[in-house]
C-alpha cells in the first residue's frame, strides 16, 4: 500500500522528518537528492533515528550513535542488526512510500 507523506520541496536535504502511516513510524531523509526511508527505532533502544546525525547515506542514533545504511537498514557496528527499510516513490512533486 502506498502512502503520501509530504511534498518533496518540504523536506530538506541533508536532515530527517518523522512520519506516521498506518501505524508505522517513518523516518524519512532527503540525502543529494535522493529520498530514503527506514523505520524510525533504533532496535537497542528505540532511538528516534529520524532525529539522527547525517554522515553521507548513514543515519547515527540519536541516543548511543550506532549508524545505520540509509539504503540496506543495516547497522555498522553489529552487522546481524538492522531497521526496515521502505520503497520511496516520487510522483509530481510528492514523496509516496510503499508500506
């Protein structure tokens, strides 16, 4: 299922946004143009990565900067750990992403 989250021009490059659709917690980044979204909590201790550190397509939790790959979900520090990710779609201006 496809949900509508914002329009592309409202969310800055290089920052994170937190959305909810249909009882998933989103966190959504707009890295060099690109548009990517994971779960938003950290699995060691439901960080809101949402409001994590950038460094390139890697998003560092807010609470003990463990850093995740924006495009696998994966985490650096313990490779067997990782957050959902989610498709991104971009359709006139607006950012859909594929629950």
């Amino acid at each position: 299922m496809i949900h509508r989250l914002c329009r592309l021009a409202d969310l800055p490059d290089g920052k994170g946004r937190l959305f909810e659709a249909r009882g998933e917690s989103i966190a959504l980044f707009r890295v060099d143009g690109r548009v990517l979204a994971i779960s938003n909590a950290c699995p060691h201790r439901d960080g809101p990565l949402a409001f994590g550190d950038l460094a390139g397509l890697t998003v560092f939790c807010p609470l003990h900067a463990w850093g995740f790959d924006l495009l696998t979900g994966r985490c650096q520090e313990f490779p067997g750990v990782c957050v959902r990710t989610f498709p991104v779609h971009l359709e006139g201006g607006e950012v859909l992403v594929e629950l």
